[in-house]
C-alpha cells in the first residue's frame, strides 16, 4: 500500500516503535491450558522485524494492558526491554517512555487495536492500527495496515520504517551476502 508524502515524511522521523501486544503482536486471541496458563501465539516474522528495527537504532517498546509471562518471555527472545505490562494508561507510560529517551511523541509511532490505545495513536507522530481492530479505531490511525494482528502487521510495519528510514538496500545487502 503507498502511503501518503506527508505520511512518510512523519515515518522519516520515527525513533521509537510502541506497540500493544493482544490483537497486534498476536492475533488478540487467548488461550488457556487447563492449568489455567495463558497462551499465546507470535509471528516469526514480526519478530524478526523488531530485530531489524533495534539492529539500526530504532527503539522498540510493548506497551500492554494486560500481565503475561509470555510476553516477557516473548520481549526477551527478542532483545526488547522497554515492556510495559498491565497499563492502564498507556499514553502517560509513553509519555514517560519519551522522556527517558530523550524523544517526542511525533518521534513515536504507535500501533494499538483497541480502545485502550485510542490516546497513544492520536498523540504520536505515526498512528496505526490492524484491519482487525475495531470500525472506530481506523477513523482516528494515519494508518492502517494491510496485514492482521497476529499476521505480520508488526513486520509490515517495520519494513516500512526501514525502506522509509533509508536502511532497506543495507539489511537486504547483510542477508544477500550472508552477514545476517
């Protein structure tokens, strides 16, 4: 999907990618053992995007209303270490999260799937949401994206900061001569 010019040019300045995990980092689906231990499923894909991201300095944050051990286990596989879990007010804890690096809000993009993310897509620089997500949440993001939560979004979302960012020809560069 293009985006539009002055979208773009919003994306150029991204330095940090916030994201919810339920319904976007996964498919918003839970899953429960009988022992009552939640479950849930990632994309291999999104993952590796969020690598890419951190591997040419852009901060990656999970931001998530909800506790799981499968998030941090998920966050630490992945070398992620700004995770937020069971926030209730996910605009401040970004605001926080911006002072701590020394960023702004329009240095931030954000992609959430639902109510509880409303404030942080309307306040960062780059606001998305999922296909997903629900009708009401697509009026207020820049962006929705072409992929589903759970689906390679989050990767859809990264590629796109790193062809934006000018960092594409050097990642595809790294994997075509075997440096990965």
């Amino acid at each position: 999907m293009a985006l539009p010019d002055a979208l773009q040019d919003r994306i150029r300045r991204v330095k940090l990618l916030a994201i919810d995990v339920d319904g976007v980092l996964t498919d918003g689906r839970l899953y429960f053992q009988a022992d009552g231990i939640e479950i849930k499923a990632f994309h291999t894909q999104d993952g590796h995007g969020l690598k890419l991201l951190k591997r040419v300095g852009i901060h990656v944050a999970l931001i998530t209303g909800r506790d799981s051990p499968m998030v941090s286990q998920r966050a630490a596989s992945l070398g992620i270490t700004h995770v937020y879990q069971g926030c209730e007010d996910k605009l401040n804890t970004l605001r926080a999260l911006c002072q701590r690096l020394d960023i702004t809000l329009e240095q931030v993009a954000y992609c959430g799937d639902d109510l509880p993310d409303l404030a942080p897509i309307k306040r960062s620089g780059v606001g998305i949401t999922v296909p997903n997500a629900p009708d009401y949440m697509h009026v207020h993001a820049d962006w929705i994206t072409d992929r589903l939560g759970g689906h390679g979004a989050v990767r859809e979302i990264c590629d796109t900061l790193l062809m934006s960012q000018g960092h594409w020809d050097a990642v595809l560069d790294t994997y075509l001569h075997g440096n990965s």
